[in-house]
C-alpha cells in the first residue's frame, strides 16, 4: 500500500509540476489541481497509514488510541480541500476574464513571437 | 506560571474578529453605499487600533516587571498542544499595530474615488486585516495557513479591484505563484507533523530535541519547504519576480495595504527561525541561516538593480518592498546565526519605518505619475495617462458588466502640485534613508548592532557582514539616484499644466508621513521597544514555556504518533525556566 500511495503521490505531484510550468493557463489550472491533489494525499499519508481504523473514539473512558486512526491529518485535509477547491475557482474566474481580455489564453496574455 | 491573570485575555482576538464581523456586515449593505461602508471600515481600523494600543501596553507593562510576557489565549478553551491558540508577544503587538497604522490611511485613499470601480472593496479589505492579523497572531502552523489563505484570498480580490487588462494579467500570475506557494507551506506543514506530532509552534520547537537522524533529516526539509513558501510571500530574491509587476498593476490603495504582506511572510520567517530552529536547537540550530543571509544580501541587489533599471514608479515601489524585504531577511539570518539582538533590533525598527514609507510610497506615486509625459516609454503597451480626472483614469472594465456604478469622492477639494513635491521628497528621503528619517536611524542602528555584538569575537567582522553593510548603504544610494531622477524630471523638468489632485489623496500621504516623523522623534522608545523584543526572540524558551505552561497534563497518555516521551519533554521545558 505504501508504494502505491508513494507512486500515486509522485505521479500527481510531477505531472501538476510539468503542467503548471506549460504555457496555457487551462494547462496550469489543471496542473494547480494535479499538484493539490497530490499534496492533500501527501498530508493524509502523514498521519501514517491505517486499513480500517475509525479516526473517531467513542465517548468517555481511556481508549487505546493504537486503535484508532489519526483524526487530525483527516481534518487537515478537509481544510486544505476546502480551501484549494476555492481558490482554484477563483483562479479559474480571472483566468477566464483573462481570455476574454486578452483574446489568447497564453499565460502572458499575448502570444510568443514566432 | 499560569498567565492567564497577566495576558489581556478576551482582548486578544479582537484584531481578528473585529475586522471580520465589519466586513461581513458590509456585506448586508447594497455596494453603492459606499459612504456608509467607508465609515463602518474605519471604525473598525479604528477599534483594531485602541485593542493593539491596549495590547501592546500590557506586553510591555508586563515586560517591566519579569522580562518579557508572552500572552496566551485558547481557542474554544482546548488543552494547549491539542487546541489552537493564538499567541500575543512584543513582535506580534507590534506587527498588529502597524497593520493597523497602515490601514487607515489606505482606507481614506480609496475614498477619492477608487473604492467605486469595483464591487465590495472595503468587505474585501476589512477581510484582508483579518487574515493579516490572524497571521500575526496565531501560534499553532496550519491555523497559520488558515489565516494566510484567508489574508490571499481578499488580497486576489483586491489587487483584481478596478480590473482593466493589465490587472487581470498580473493576477493571473500573482495567483498561480501564491496557489502554488500555498502547495509548498501544505507540504511543509504535512511533513512537520509527520515528525514531530504537533503543529503548535512553540511545541515544535520542543519535540525537536528528541528527534533521530532519520527524522531530523525529514524535518530540516520540512523546514526548507516552508522556508520556500514564506520566503515567495516575502519576496526574497529568485522568488520575487512576481512582486513588481503585481504591486505596480494593483490600485494604489491596495497597493498600499499589501505591503504589508510581504511583512507577513517575514514575520513567520522570523518566528519560526528563531523560535524553532534557533540557537537552543540543538543539531538544528541555525538550520537556513545562510540562506536568509546569502538570500538576503542578493535580494537587495537585485532590489537596487530593479528600482534603477525600471522607468515606471509604481513598479519602482514593488522594488522598495523587495529591499525592504532583503534587509530584514539579512538581519534574521544573522541573528539566527549568533549575530546578537542588537542587530535584529535595528531590523525590525527598519522594518516598521521602511512599511509604513513603502506604504505612502504606493500612495504617492500613481497621483505624482499621472499624465507623465516620460512614462510611456514602458512596453507594456500602456497609453501614457493624460487624463486630468482621477476618476476615469486607468478605468477599462472587460466588458462584463461588473460594474455599475462610481461615487464622487467624499470631497473635492484639491490640492498644490508643490504640496506632492514635498511629500514625494519626503517619502523618497525616507526610502533611501537621508539622516533625520527612521530609514537612517534603522541602518544605523543594524550597522551599529553588527559591529557592536560581532566585532570581539574574533577581531575582525566576517565578510559576508561586510557585503551586508555595504548592500545596506548601496541599495540606499540606488533608491535615492532612482527617486531623484524622477523627481527631477517630474517636479522641476517638466512643462505644462500640473494634474488635479485631490487632498483626499495627499491626507493618507501627510498622515504615514507624520507617522514617519513621530518614529523620529521617539526614536529612543521604539528602539527600546525592538531591542527587548529582540532579546525576547533570541531567548525561545521564554515563549514556549509562556505556551505550554498548561501542557504537562495532556500528554499523560501519548498519542501514537505523538513526539517521543513527552516527560522528558516538560523536564526540559522547566530546566530552561530556572536558567531564566
């Protein structure tokens, strides 16, 4: 399992790299969200790995947290999710006005001399 | 040991949570009520400010009697490392405040005209301080990128405010760079966890004792990721390529509020290099210090190469920021270096001063600029502003109708071009730091600190001290030919009739500037003021114990993934208390 999520977790993160560094701003977008994808599983992995742990203890009493899943990189990750979900949209807005305005979708708002 | 009776208790979130319940009130308001929201917004920066007033008293009230007093307030009451907590110091006190000083004047420039072209700019500003001050504020890392994001967010939106091409073009980049720095502080944050078990900043620095190679080595990167990410938001120089061109396209107003951004990300800078990986840490003591200094010296050279080589004024701010930036960089990393306080001192009294100018600075110049016949040698296919009215200038919408409507300014009364050439002459003097201006006293007190506290260690200073002071004095002599040449050409070389300015403009100008004036002639007490919170950051320990005072009961029953032996941890904690 280790190696999967270590594969899948590089996979994502070296193709958002490549595609955030292209030229189109739909390349980059779509490389913000590879690469978040990527490091909200790299956050979940920190918390190490579970198989069928429950993250939440029940009520009262001294429980043996060995049992039990890391609830915080959990949580971690939702926030982060959360936040990067809105501020891709919101980069997604300017980069359509950007192609409204600018007529290119070129990063640089103008196409690169031939 | 318990300081629940000295900290201000409820008082301490107020910088937060006031800004935030204003600009959602906002909110409820239809947008053309600009008046209305303009007044809300400066009640709010002005109730920000009485509660940094009475916070910072009572850091240094209390600061007279026992050294320094770190002031503690848990969110929602949680036990300390596993709840978040926002941590009040003498460095956190100051930096509310001056966010605060900086707001009011920005807020009464968007009043001439530029908070009517575009929608909801004083929510959005009222949300930027929040985050501002949250950042400031906290003591746990991820609420730290909690704070961030939220500060990032009102920040896209203000720096997109009044829209227009070249705008929307620098937001796009400004926005990749910071989503992607956002990546790097996650990773950063992720990989703290994954070693120490803990995001609360003072209980980092204590599980780091007890970390094994393998860990530390995992750490240290940690540690460089973050570094990567704050050292993007300061603007530290190959990371810094966004900042001119986004600062020189923002409206001047918002220009001016997110200069102190880029103090954001020195801050965390300095609190994290010198809390956690400071000169108590063991094998990691001193880890990036290099860096910040190597960093340091080259971003002021490329700071000054920057302002010389660009024609056009408001990206010449954008290059202020970046040696602004360097400077104080530079200090941190010697400080953390073994440099003594009395350098770092000097940095953060440079700091407050060099804001607060770079702030008026993003003020001034697009009123001075406006129908400069010189500028439109720029090739950004900028038409040179001939526009006499401060209303239609620079003001393209794209062509969705996003906006309805602009107000007046609040009063039309202008005023004399001599009047500008003054304030400009007194910005630039304090920028490139000329003698009665806080820039020289700041220098002068960085240079004095650098020689004072290294110079009988070994005999002679090190030489990478020598760049430094050489770098200090350079970039001010490259700030000031840069201003001059404008000056020159713009006040006394050029014909014609002089552009409308309205006093609404110059007010916030004259009011960082008397703000300027007042930092020189209280020179002594604000020194005082940074030279003992320097000493403060120099001792971590005062601020981790003030932190997990309460912390020994929680950890009775380790998590699994907790930091190892969390006794012997506490043991620790009091060892270093009785060494006070």
């Amino acid at each position: 399992m280790e190696l999967i999520l270590a594969l899948a977790i590089g996979v994502l993160c070296g193709s958002g790299v490549w595609l955030i560094l292209r030229p189109r701003s739909y390349q980059v977008i779509v490389g913000l969200c590879l690469l978040a994808y990527g490091v909200n599983l790299f956050i979940f992995a920190m918390g190490r790995l579970y198989i069928g742990a429950a993250p939440i203890m029940p009520k009262g009493g001294f429980v043996d947290p060995t049992a039990y899943a890391d609830p915080l990189p959990q949580s971690l990750v939702l926030t982060a999710i959360v936040i990067s979900f809105a501020t891709t949209a919101l980069f997604l807005v300017v980069m359509i006005a950007a192609r409204g305005v600018a007529g290119t979708d070129h990063v640089d708002g103008r196409e690169r001399r031939p | 040991m318990m300081n629940e009776g000295i900290a201000p208790n409820h008082l301490m979130i107020a910088p937060i949570l006031v800004p935030l319940v204003a600009g959602a009130i906002m909110l409820f308001y239809n947008d053309r009520n600009r008046q209305t929201k303009l007044v809300m917004g400066l009640v709010a920066v002005g109730l920000t400010f009485l509660a940094s007033v009475e916070l910072m008293a009572g850091v240094k009230s209390a600061g007279e009697q026992a050294g320094t007093v770190v002031g503690l307030y848990r969110l929602g009451d949680w036990p300390v490392p596993i709840g978040i907590v926002l941590v009040l110091d003498r460095l956190s006190a100051m930096m509310v405040m001056l966010t605060a000083l900086l707001a009011a004047p920005s807020l009464i420039y968007a009043a001439a005209g530029w908070h009517g072209k575009g929608q909801h700019y004083h929510s959005m500003f009222q949300f930027l301080l929040a985050g501002v001050n949250g950042a400031f504020l906290t003591g746990d890392l991820f609420n730290l990128f909690v704070f961030f994001e939220v500060m990032l967010a009102a920040s896209y939106g203000l720096m997109l405010h009044g829209s227009g091409p070249e705008r929307i073009k620098a937001g796009l980049h400004y926005i990749a760079v910071n989503l992607a720095a956002s990546l790097f502080f996650l990773i950063g944050v992720a990989l703290v966890y994954g070693t120490t078990g803990t995001l609360n900043m003072a209980d980092i620095g204590r599980a780091l004792y007890w970390l094994d190679d393998a860990e530390r080595m995992l750490f240290h990167a940690a540690a460089a990721f973050l570094g990567l990410a704050f050292l993007i938001k300061a603007a530290a120089w190959p990371l810094c390529f966004w900042l001119p061109p986004t600062y020189g396209a923002a409206s001047p107003p918002a220009a001016a509020i997110m200069a102190i951004m880029t103090k954001v990300g020195i801050y965390v800078i300095l609190r994290l290099s010198l809390l956690v990986l400071g000169p108590d840490a063991g094998p990691s003591a001193g880890f990036g210090a290099p860096a910040l200094m190597i960093g340091g010296v080259l971003t002021m050279g490329f700071g000054m190469i920057g302002i010389l080589g660009t024609p056009e004024l408001t990206r010449k701010g954008g290059y202020l920021a970046i040696i602004s930036s360097g400077t104080v960089l530079a200090a941190v990393g010697f400080a953390q270096a073994g440099g003594g306080p009395g350098m770092l001192g000097g940095a953060l009294y440079y700091m407050v001063g060099s804001t607060a100018a770079i702030s008026a600075f993003f003020l001034i110049a697009e009123p001075v600029s406006r129908g400069d016949a010189g500028k439109d040698e720029n090739d950004d296919g900028a038409p040179a502003e001939d526009v006499a009215d401060p209303l239609s200038e620079r003001w393209a919408p794209m062509g969705l109708d996003t906006v309805e409507d602009m107000t007046t300014p609040a009063s039309t009364r202008t005023v004399s071009w001599l009047t500008m050439a003054m304030c400009f002459a007194l910005v630039a003097a304090m920028i490139a730091g000329l003698p009665p201006m806080p820039g020289f006293i700041g220098k002068f007190a960085i240079l004095q600190g650098a020689v004072q506290d290294n110079l009988h260690t070994s005999g002679a200073l090190p030489v990478i001290l020598w760049i430094y002071a050489a770098m200090l004095i350079l970039s001010g002599l490259g700030a000031l030919i840069a201003l001059m040449r404008f000056g020159i050409r713009r006040f006394w070389a050029e014909e014609g009739p002089t552009p409308r300015i309205l006093a609404l403009e110059v007010i916030p100008v004259v009011l960082l500037l008397a703000m300027i004036a007042l930092q020189t002639v209280r020179a002594d007490a604000l020194l005082n003021y940074t030279r003992a919170t320097a000493l403060a950051l120099l001792e971590p320990g005062i601020y981790r114990n003030a932190v997990l005072a309460g912390a020994q009961d929680v950890r009775a029953a380790p998590a699994q993934n907790s930091a190892p032996d969390p006794t012997a941890a506490d043991d620790a904690g009091q060892d270093q208390e009785g060494g006070e």
